[in-house]
C-alpha cells in the first residue's frame, strides 16, 4: 500500500514518517521509504548521519534509465525521451513490485538496517547548482511519479513517501496515488490552515485522508484539533523523550519507544490497511490517465514534440499481479486483480 506524510513546514510530517516507517520494519514489513521534499531530512530521522545521507542517489538524477526500464516494450511510447512524469503504464511497460530486484532500485534505493528490520530508502535528491535558477523542485519529483505509477504493491507492502511541505504536493497527480495520505498538523491555526486547504483540493479526487496531530501539550491542544478537524482527527502524538533523543542523534532502541506512541503507530497502520483495502485500481488507473492528457495538453505535447495522448494504452488497468511478472503477456491489455477466496 501506499502511504503519504503531508503537512505545512516544521509540522514534524518527517519525524513521524520515520517512526512510521521504523513501526513497520520493526515488524519485518517489506517497505520503501522515499523522501520526496525539498527538505531532504528523511534519511537523517532514520539514522544514517550526514556522510550517507549525502551520499544517498538523486531518483531526479536517473531519470532517463528509470523512463528507460518502465518504457520496456511498450508500442505505445516512441521513447524514453518522450515520457513525462505522468506516463502511465501499458501493454509491455515493466511494472515494479516492492520486494523484488530491478535496475531503478539497484541504481535509486539504498538498504538501511533499522532496529530489527530492513527498509529500502529512495529520495528526490536535493536542488544542485545547475538548477538555481532555472528549475522547479516537481521537476525532481516527476521520479517519483513515475515510480508510483508503475509500481504493483500489494497489501502486506509498503510505501511510504514524506511530501513536500504545505500546498505544493498538488503541483501533480502524485496526490492521488496513495491509499492513504495522513496530514500532519500542529494545534495552531497555521497548522490546520493547510488541512482546509488540503482537503478542499482533494475532495474532487476521493483521496482518503486523515489529520494526524503532533506536539499537542494537553487535552486543550486535543480539543483545538478535534474542534478544527472533526472527525478526521485520527490519533494525537504527544511529547515523546523518545523522539527528543532521537532529534539529537541519540536514539534509543526502538523497543523503548513510549506506548503511548506506539499505540498511536498501530493506529496508522490500521487505519492504512482498511484504506488499502478498498482500492479501485481502475479509478486509480483513470486517474493517472486524467492528469497524463491534463499535463500533455498543458505542456507535454509541446515539450516532447509529439501527442502524449496516445501514449495511454484505453484497455489497460493496473493491478495486481505475480511478482515474477513485469508486463502483461504479448497481446493483453489488462493485468487483473486477484479476487479474495
């Protein structure tokens, strides 16, 4: 399942990303975790110090092999070239699926141990110098967009992404790819401004969200939230000295985290898990089409010299499928979902 973290800046949307994550690979989960905010601090709140989180690879920096491997044989896209960060999948693209072994992991994702688990970490990569200037931090993120959207995940799988702070995470159609987006906000009035606003984007787009309060001091925090965000107030994280020792770069085992936390991670997870539960992969597959022509009609057909249009293969629908598969047979147009016994 898909999983995202939003929030307005400061929040501490990346803190608990990261808690979330550490949760699920302390229960030997399959995960990746992608930092995809401008910010890049996701690999930080993991532990790795500032020599391998430097050195983590730039997903914007190996753009043309990912376009490259996902094409595959794929009829319908002429080249890599003419792809843009809404390409959707067809008849002969390679799909990804989350545990197994491919060249974009290979050459965009390193492995972190975290306490009793392995997760994979992908991220956006930071702006360089060449960029000032010139370019736009959804440039970057159009990795991640693709990546979502050729990616087959399946119920016990996770992929959890820390977005880019506030409002920004509509520049796209990523905010549509997840069966789950928790809001992270503080209880001030700027920290449930960005729900309203959030909430209001999303509405149109059936995105399943929840707000996730954190640094709440006391029941009066707790009613703020519940007063501004109703029913869509999940769980409130408190303080946490956990957490604290975790900031500095000193965390304890993951074992000692307080229950009180824990209890709210579980709380996540269930709540993720029933969202998954109810997905529509052909809603989600006509989504992904609704924003591949919205942004070739914008500035797609434009930039890559042809009709992105026909890129969209009509009979496909993404879904689930064998992991050893990658593309449908010669001739199909439609991966299908297993149906429950």
């Amino acid at each position: 399942m898909k999983i995202a973290f939003v929030g307005k800046g400061g929040s501490g949307k990346t803190t608990l990303s990261s808690l979330f994550i550490r949760h699920l690979a302390a229960r030997q989960a399959s995960v990746i975790a992608v930092d995809a905010d401008i910010n890049q601090h996701l690999g930080a709140a993991l532990g790795l110090d500032d020599a391998e989180a430097a050195a983590l690879p730039a997903m914007g920096s190996h753009l043309p092999l990912i376009k490259d491997y996902l094409r595959g044989s794929n009829p319908r896209i002429a080249s890599a070239e003419t792809m843009i960060k809404t390409t959707p999948p067809g008849t002969g693209s390679r799909l990804l699926r989350v545990g197994e072994s491919n060249p974009v992991y290979e050459a965009c994702a390193r492995r972190v141990r975290l306490d009793g688990g392995e997760i994979r970490l992908m991220a956006t990569g930071p702006f360089a110098e060449s960029d000032l200037g010139v370019s736009c931090y959804h440039s970057k993120v159009g990795a991640v967009e693709l990546f979502l959207n050729h990616l087959v995940d399946g119920p016990d799988e996770y992929v959890v992404v820390d977005m880019t702070a506030g409002a920004d995470s509509f520049a796209s159609g990523m905010f549509t790819r997840f069966d789950m987006t928790f809001l992270v906000a503080e209880p001030t009035r700027r920290g449930v401004s960005v729900y309203r606003q959030y909430k209001e984007y999303a509405r149109d787009f059936g995105v399943a969200l929840r707000v996730v309060g954190n640094k709440a001091q006391g029941r009066d925090d707790v009613s703020f939230l519940r007063e501004e965000t109703g029913d869509d107030l999940l769980t409130v994280f408190a303080h946490s000295e956990w957490v604290r020792a975790m900031e500095k770069g000193r965390p304890a085992r993951f074992g000692l985290l307080e229950q009180e936390i824990r209890t709210a991670l579980e709380t996540l997870g269930h709540t993720a898990c029933e969202s998954y539960a109810g997905r529509d992969w052909e809603r989600y597959t006509r989504q992904m089409v609704h924003f591949h022509l919205k942004n070739a009609e914008s500035w797609g057909n434009e930039r890559a010299g042809v009709d992105l249009a026909a890129q969209v293969d009509p009979g496909f629908v993404l879904g689930e499928s064998p992991p050893v598969e990658h593309a449908p047979r010669e001739g199909a147009s439609r991966i299908d979902t297993p149906q429950p016994a």
